[in-house]
C-alpha cells in the first residue's frame, strides 16, 4: 500500500468549490429561465392583484371591470334628499 500523502490532495478543496460554484450558478441560470419563459412570477402576482386593484379603485373586491357599478362616485346613481319614504 501507498502512504497517503497530503502534498497530493493539496488543491482539492478549491477544486471542489470552484465546481461546486459553477453548479449552483448553473442550477440558478436555468431555474430563472424557466421562470422567465413562463412567467411563473407573473401568475402569481396577477390573480391577486386584480382583486386588489378593484378594492382600490372601486371599493369592492374583484376586478376593477367588473366591479365599476359599486364605485361610490358612479354618476348615475339614483339619489335624491329625501330619503326613503
């Protein structure tokens, strides 16, 4: 048997880690392209924010097209001073 000498494994430490870096920038690179091309980041956020949008613009939850009617300034809302009778 051959003695095991530390001057042989001198450099793999840093080997290792500069493999070890490539691999994870790769794994990054193609899990952000996959989110690019898929827009996974825009589906997530697009839902929710039309019901928020509506809640902001019109005070009521849904989206801001659908939910026009109930907007407190609609101008053609029926109104009148004397109130109910």
């Amino acid at each position: 048997m051959r003695p095991n000498n530390k001057k042989n494994n001198k450099g793999q430490v840093t080997v290792e880690a500069v493999l070890m870096v490539i691999v994870v920038l790769a794994v990054v690179t193609l899990v952000g392209d996959f989110f690019k091309s898929n827009e996974v980041f825009k589906k997530i956020v697009h839902a929710p924010w039309q019901s928020m949008s509506g809640m902001l613009q019109n005070g009521t939850w849904g989206p801001p097209s659908e939910t026009n009617f109930a907007h407190p300034n609609r101008g053609d809302q029926n109104r009148t001073n004397e109130g109910d009778q």
